[in-house]
C-alpha cells in the first residue's frame, strides 16, 4: 500500500480499549478511522463524537467487516472474544491490529496465525509495552553487552487497582479470561522473553483466590460492572459491587526454563498499595533493574563491579516524561502498525512472541490449579514460526 492510496479503518469493541485507534486517525496523512462496532450504544455515540457523524457504527462487528472500503481493523474487544474477531478479520481480508493477549487459549491463538498466512493479511499484537521508553532502555543495555550473557530475569507486579480493575467484570470468570496469571500477566510474560532473548520451555506455579472472594457485595449479572479505579478505594476489603463470578487468582507466582537456558519468575499480586512493575535481569558480568515505570518518574539502574548494598547501582539512566497513554508507547505502537501496513518493514512487535506469552500463562494457570505440577509448554508449527518472525525486528 503506498502511501498516496490512503488507509481506512475500523475498529471492533469500539469502548474502553478501542480509543487506543484515535492514534491512528490521520486524515492529512490519508489515514482514516471511518467504522466502528460495539454492543454498547454509548460506545457506538462516542465512537461518532470523535470520528464525526458520518463514521458507520453498527452492533454487529460482521456488517463492519463486510465493507469493501476497510483495509484494517483493530480488535480491541474483551479477551475471549478476540480469537472470533480477529479470525473473522483476517478471513475478510483486512490486516488486524489485536489488542493482547492474542487469545485465551494455546488453540485460539495458533488458529488466528493460521488464518492470517493463509490470507497472506498483515497480523499486529497490541504487546505496547515493547514501546514503552524504560523497557527500550533495558533492552538496550542488555543488546550492548552491559551485563554479559543474561542468565535469569524476574518480574515483580504490584496491582494495586486490581479489585477495581480484574474482579468487577468478565476478568474474574475463568471462562473468560482463563486466569489473570494469562490476562494481565501476558504483557510481562513477553517482556521477560524478549529481555532474556527466549521462549518459555517450562513452568510451574502456585497461587491462589486470597481477598476477593471474602467481598459478599456483588452487582447484578445483568449489570455491567464499574471497572474504574480511584485511589480512595482502598482497603482492598471495602470494595463493593464485584462480578458475581469470581473464580480467578488474586495472587499467583510462576517460574520459567526458557529454551535458551534462562531462567525467569514472576509474581503477580492484585491486592499491593501501589501500582508499578519491576524488572531484574542478572547476566554473567551484571545485572539491569528498573524502578518505577512512568516516564519521568521511573529510573534504570546498572550494577557491574562487585559490591555492598549499593542502592544506586554503578550507572543509573532516568527515563525523560513524555506524553501519550502507557507512558508514550500507545501512540507509537500505534503508529508503526499503521507504517507496517501501509509500507511493510520491520516491527517490534511479535505474533510469534504474543502466542508464546499465552502458550506460557495458560500453562502457568494449568500448573498453579494443578497444585504446581511442572508442565512443558507446546512448540509453535516451525512453518508459522518462521513465517511470521521474518519481519520483527
């Protein structure tokens, strides 16, 4: 697609996370989001508030598909829906940004991959974080050979609105979500692969429902639940108005063996008073660490010569503020999935990655209701493989 002929594009779950398109509606530059669809009719007017009154809308996403003028979709629609949607996409024709995880099975994922070789359509995971500033400095320094050949990488997540967020509405269902060691842990499944350069081989975990199932105050099931967060609902106890299922973990701890040797943990807690991701990546000459991860608030720090309690490290990189949702990374992932479409090139990005990174948390859940049972997580097709980690960079 050249970048005369113009790019239009709709947007499937047009609410909550479907404003992430808003990045991509460029009219100067021949981008366009001219087509939206969600069940919700007060999506569907906002939709139209921000795009203009001749944007279609529609709540069925197949009447959005079936327009011959779209060449792109996000799907940016609740988890479970995702395999559906984006299968559905793919098999029109259109190139698909999806929102992660891919899917919240091992089989939904391998399905969309199937379905966009076979349609030769361009397929984009929604893994932001691959974009935000501070990962991208981590990253770097692990690439320059700043702390030697990686060996281990841990990840420490502290949910702080995770009552608000996870146990209000369809992420506390299994049947959704398969678990939030999957939903939530998706984004740092992939980043503790992509720092420490592998796949997870296998896991083990443990973890279990803590807090949230003592909460009796549950909204109706025909209601939707309010999954907004203000920091003045807090302690976690005095929340009100839960989904009425809750049969998730609220707390969940996993080791990985990747397949280049590695070895990786992360923990998850959706309960902490503060809201942040750590990341530690040791390697044979050092170790890189991240405090904080907002823009302008966060700092990554280097220790490579042997020492005491040295709070500082050896080096330390302050990351700049920047604007943009999710620190900045919303808008440029964004606007590389519009280039890849409309130019092709290299991505961040990775199909391949965002299927392991569910290959792992699905495994992860299955060992951690098992009682941490070691399991092996499956192998991608080597031809899907190869297909699609030709263009990530």
């Amino acid at each position: 697609m050249t970048e005369a002929s113009g790019l239009r594009i709709g947007v499937i779950g047009a609410g909550g996370r479907g404003g992430l398109a808003r990045h991509a509606h460029m009219p100067e530059q021949g981008v366009r989001v001219v087509a939206g669809s969600d069940t919700n009719p007060a999506a569907l007017d906002q939709f139209r508030s921000v795009y203009g009154p001749d944007a279609f809308v529609t709540d069925d996403y197949r009447e959005l598909l079936a327009r011959d003028d779209l060449q792109a979709v996000f799907v940016t629609t609740p988890d479970f829906l995702h395999e559906e949607h984006a299968v559905a996409a793919l098999k029109a024709g259109k190139h698909v940004y999806l929102e992660k995880p891919m899917a919240i099975t091992i089989e939904g994922c391998d399905r969309i991959l199937r379905a966009a070789r076979s349609q030769g359509c361009k397929l984009y995971l929604g893994h932001n974080m691959r974009h935000m500033s501070v990962i991208i400095k981590m990253r770097d320094i692990i690439r320059g050979g700043h702390i030697g050949e990686v060996k281990a990488g841990w990840c420490r997540h502290f949910v702080s609105y995770g009552g608000d967020a996870f146990f209000k509405d369809w992420h506390a269902e299994r049947a959704r979500s398969t678990g939030l060691l999957l939903q939530k842990g998706a984004h740092d499944i992939d980043i503790l692969h992509w720092l420490c350069g592998g796949y997870s081989r296998r896991v083990t975990a443990l973890g279990g429902l803590t807090l949230y199932d003592q909460i009796a105050d549950r909204h109706a099931p025909s209601e939707r639940g309010n999954s907004s967060w203000q920091l003045q609902n807090w302690p976690p106890l005095s929340l009100v108005g839960l989904n009425p299922v809750i049969d998730v973990e609220d707390i969940s701890m996993m080791l990985m063996h990747l397949d280049n040797g590695v070895f990786a943990s992360y923990q998850q807690c959706h309960y902490t008073p503060d809201a942040w991701r750590n990341y530690t990546i040791i390697g044979t000459q050092g170790r890189v660490e991240n405090f904080g991860d907002t823009p302008g608030r966060c700092v990554v720090r280097v220790w490579h010569r042997r020492t005491g309690y040295n709070p500082y490290g050896d080096e330390q990189y302050f990351i700049p503020p920047t604007t943009g949702s999710h620190g900045g990374a919303d808008p440029r992932i964004v606007a590389e999935f519009v280039r890849y479409v409309r130019e092709g090139g290299t991505i961040a990005t990775s199909p391949v990655a965002a299927r392991y990174s569910v290959a792992a948390g699905c495994m992860a859940t299955r060992s951690l209701r098992e009682g941490g049972v070691p399991m092996s997580v499956p192998d991608l097709d080597p031809d899907l493989r190869d297909h699609f980690a030709r263009d990530v960079i």
